[in-house]
C-alpha cells in the first residue's frame, strides 16, 4: 500500500545519501579526486534532487488531489532550480567541481555584514546538507508524516533559494570592492 511504498521511499533516499558521501570520501581518501569528478557528482545530486521534489510533488498530488500543491511545488522547483545554476555560474568562474565551496566562500563573505535572511542563512546552513535533510525525511516517510515533509521541504527550498538569490545579489555589490583591493 502507499505507507509501504513511503516507507520505502524514505529509506532509499537514505541509502542513496549514504553511498552518495562515501564514494566522495574514498576519492579524498585515496586521492583520486578531480574536479571533473566532482563535477559529474554535483550533477548526480542535483538529478537526484530534482527526481525527489518531482516525487514529493508528485505524492502530495496523488495523495490530496488538490492542483494547488502541484502549482506551488513547480513554483518551488523553479526557483530552487534558477538558484542552483546561479550555484553552478559561481563553480565554474571558480573552476570547482562542486557546490559545497559554495557555503564557505559566498555565505562567509556575505555574513560578515549580512542582513537577516543572510544570518538565517547562515545559521540554518546544516538543514540543506543532504546528510541532514535525508536522515529527516527518511524518518518522515516512516512515520507517515507525507504533508510535513511536503511543507517543510518546499519552505525550505523557497528559504535556501531567496537566502542564494540575496547572497548573489550582495555579492555582485561586493564584487568591486574585492577587485579594487586586489
């Protein structure tokens, strides 16, 4: 019935988490990394994502029959999917593989004299890591708790993708500051 297949849902998308940081840490491990791989991992999770919000979407739908959740969930995919290529834009003028710099060099810069979704941003940052929000949602599944999971993922998303277009926003104003103290 639809409680198994949650379920099932829930832990799958663990264990992809799983396997997804181990094999990052046998390529730093061994030193094998490369940003080509890197890059090819990026692309992986963010194909993942994407198949998740249209699963979490699509499960919503089927389980209210209300459009509504549909209308807003593609909203939410949009602007979560316009602020990841602004994450990528920033990864290839920085000529990394990956999105996880992204936190460190343009949430930090942009902290130091943040506004409040900055600050937020900031303080909230472990909540968009994949080991956090699997780990959650896995327990979610479990517990059958569909219509949280649908909230809490899409307000989230919408959160993380504002706090991205703000920082990008602050640090396009910085950018002429950084390039005249150079």
């Amino acid at each position: 019935d639809a409680y198994w297949a949650l379920c099932l849902a829930g832990l799958l998308w663990q264990f992809a988490a799983v396997v997804d940081r181990c094999d990052g840490e046998i390529a730093r491990t061994k030193h094998m990394e490369t940003t080509y791989g890197a890059w090819i991992d990026t692309m992986a999770d963010q194909t993942s994502y994407f198949v998740f919000y249209l699963g979490v979407i699509y499960g919503m739908l089927v389980r209210t029959g209300e459009f509504a959740y549909l209308y807003f969930g593609l909203f939410t995919l949009a602007m979560t999917g316009a602020a990841v290529l602004l994450m990528m834009r920033f990864a290839r003028k920085q000529n990394i593989g990956t999105l996880q710099t992204y936190n460190r060099d343009v949430v930090g810069k942009a902290s130091a004299n943040g506004g409040l979704i900055v600050r937020l941003m900031s303080a909230l940052k472990f909540a968009s890591k994949r080991d956090f929000f699997s780990f959650m949602f896995m327990w979610f599944c479990v517990f059958d708790f569909f219509t949280a999971l649908y909230w809490g993922f899409m307000i989230g998303s919408l959160i993380v993708a504002v706090g991205v277009f703000v920082m990008n926003r602050r640090m396009k104003r910085m950018a002429p500051t950084v390039e005249a103290a150079s």
